[in-house]
C-alpha cells in the first residue's frame, strides 16, 4: 500500500514537473526556445516516475536527460526543474542502494549537472553550488539508509532477544516441573518405605491381639491417607518428569532465605497474618520455591528493598513478594514461580505498582486429610 501511493506521488511529481517546464519554455522568459526545448523537458522530470521501483536506472536517464534537454539550442533554460529531479534522484539511490552503485549513479548525475551549469543561460558561475549540493544530499540519502538498516537490525536483534526469553522462561518452567516430578519421587518412596516397616513390624508379632492390630491398622491409615494427600498434592496437577533428591524446604527455613536475600542485597522484611501452624508439606514447599523464585527476580532490580507477606487462611495460604520493578531477564523466574504455584491448583499474579514497584501475589489452596 505504501509503495503504491509512493508510485503516485512520484507520477504527480513528475507530471508537475513536467508542466512547470513546459510553461518555461513557451512563456515569456523562453520566447526564443523552439518547440524542441519543449519536448526535451520530459527528458529530465520523467525518470522520477521510477526512482522508487528502479532508482540506479532512474539516476541514468536523468543524466542522459540533463545532457540530450540541452542540445537543441545550446542555451535551454530548464534548471527549474532538472535540479529538483535531479536531486531526488541521488538521495533515493543513496538511500536504496549499496555503496558502489549509489556512487556511480551520483557520478552519472553529477555529469549531467555540469552539462546543465554550461548549456542553461539563466545558470552562472555562481551556480557552481549545485554540484556540491548533489553531494550533500546524496550523503544525507546515505545516511538515511545507514539509519534504517541500523534500526532494522535493531529492531531483528529485539525480535531475537524476545524469542530468546520465550525459549529461556519455557526452559525453567521445564526445570521446574523435573523438580516436581523428583520431589513426588522422594516423597513417594518416603511413604511407600514407612508403610513397608509398619507392615513388617506387625509381622515380627507372632500372636498379635486385637488392640495391637487395630493400632497397626490405624497407623497404616493414617499413614495411606497422608501419602494420598501428599502424591495428589503433587501428581494431581504434575505435567512432565525429571530427577532431584535434595532435602524439601519448608515455610520453618523461609527466615534463612531471607537472610540470604538480605545479604545480596537490601533488607527483606516479612510479615505474616492469621495464626501460623503446620500445613501439607507439599504447599509449605510450593511457597517456599514461589518465594525463592520472586526474591530471585527481585534480585535483578537496581534498587529497593522488597518485601514478604504470608497471609494464613483457613482454606489457602496466600502470599505476596514486592519490591522494585525488576528489568527484562527476571521473567525467568517469575515464569518459575508462576509453574511452582499453578501446579498446585493455585493462582498466581505479578502487577506493576505505583512508583516502578511490582507485585507478585499467590494463593495455594490447602489440601484435604480425607482420602
């Protein structure tokens, strides 16, 4: 759509061109020009039409044009308008084309623009500025293209860096569903291995009682119903595999991540609301790692402390992080944190604040004890 409406402006350049031309000619001022110097005007305002679509091609004919417009009488007066033509030729070569064919089309015209200052009576020695003038504005062209194509690899490398996030954010949602995948692995074989011993210790009875088999079958129970709770909590809402056997962190340890944070940076406050009390390992992790992942990003930001609040509810805890608006490589660990609380069933948000702050805010909600 734009080059189109280009081709017209350019065709209505031309035809304007054409007609001042035509008019100096035949007017007063040209009253000695012959109808010849006449039609040799479109010599040199025709090849804007294509300075667009073909500007080295353009930038010839208009040389040529320069020189056959003035052979007629020798004494043509046409610098009204072979200058303006001339010079929106150069600067569209030198804006569209590579160095060594701009140079030669400004050799063309510069050519033809002297051909132009000999022939032309109204075209002095004081006109020695147009050659000059040619120069500076195929250079302004150069110049132009240097800028644009700066700006389109600019504008390329953004693209890249964006795509480069995407596939950066997607990989630690990956690494974080391994942990998941690793961390119902340990928890799996926890359980299953204190459900085996109970069942061999109710073995090694020869002659257990009805008391000593009832508190058996009761620990088995409870037992089964946590290892139910804690595999839902996890394989419920688990989306791929992977492998970590390092020991599960609780909400007990967050003050030691704090004071972690603390030293990498500025001071970490934390708060907490409602009665605290022992929840489903499997949320105290999910918010410890959701926890561990906001301070991750905010750790990427220039300044600001920021800041941890635990709200304990009677079905979900909810939790918020803030702290100073991080810069763009933080969205990897907020995309992990992100991952860490929707595979529990959560929700999870990260809002700009007021004054360059950003607000990250979850809810887990909490399991169930039934089966």
């Amino acid at each position: 759509m734009l080059q189109e409406r280009g081709n017209w402006v350019d065709l209505a350049l031309a035809a304007a061109l054409t007609a001042v031309g035509a008019a100096m000619t035949i007017g007063p001022d040209g009253a000695e020009g012959t109808v010849i110097d006449t039609l040799a005007i479109p010599t040199v305002t025709l090849p804007l039409i294509w300075r667009r679509r073909d500007p080295v091609a353009a930038s010839v004919a208009v040389a040529a044009g320069l020189v056959l417009s003035g052979l007629p009488t020798f004494d043509q007066t046409r610098c009204g308008v072979a200058i303006p033509a001339a010079l929106l030729i150069v600067f569209s070569v030198a804006a569209r084309q590579g160095r060594a064919p701009a140079l030669a089309s400004l050799s063309a015209v510069l050519g033809g623009l002297v051909v132009l200052l000999l022939t032309d009576p109204l075209l002095g020695a004081g006109a020695a500025f147009v050659p000059p003038l040619a120069a500076g504005v195929w250079g302004a062209g150069r110049l132009l293209r240097a800028r644009t194509r700066l700006a389109g690899e600019l504008a390329e490398r953004t693209r890249e860096l964006e795509r480069t996030r995407e596939a950066t954010a997607q990989l630690a949602v990956e690494v974080e569903r391994a942990r998941l995948a690793a961390e119902l692995d340990v928890a799996a074989r926890e359980r299953i291995r204190s459900l085996v011993e109970l069942a061999s210790l109710g073995e090694q009875d020869d002659q257990p009682s009805a008391a000593t088999s009832r508190s058996a079958f009761q620990r088995i129970e409870t037992e089964g119903r946590a290892s139910l709770n804690e595999v839902r909590e996890l394989l419920g809402v688990l989306r791929s595999d992977g492998g970590d056997t390092a020991p599960r962190p609780t909400l007990a340890q967050l003050e030691t991540l704090l004071q972690r944070a603390r030293i990498g940076g500025g001071p970490v406050g934390l708060g907490v609301e409602g009665r605290m009390r022992t929840l489903p390992a499997g949320v105290e992790l999910a918010a410890y790692r959701m926890v561990e992942h906001a301070l991750e990003a905010f750790a990427k930001a220039d300044s600001g402390p920021a800041g941890v609040r635990l709200r304990y509810l009677k079905t979900s805890l909810e939790l918020e992080v803030d702290g100073s608006l991080p810069r763009g490589d933080a969205v990897v660990a907020l995309a992990a944190a992100r991952e860490r609380v929707t595979a529990h069933g959560g929700k999870f948000s990260a809002r700009p604040q007021g004054s360059g702050r950003l607000l990250v805010r979850a809810q887990l909600p909490l399991a169930t004890s039934g089966a």
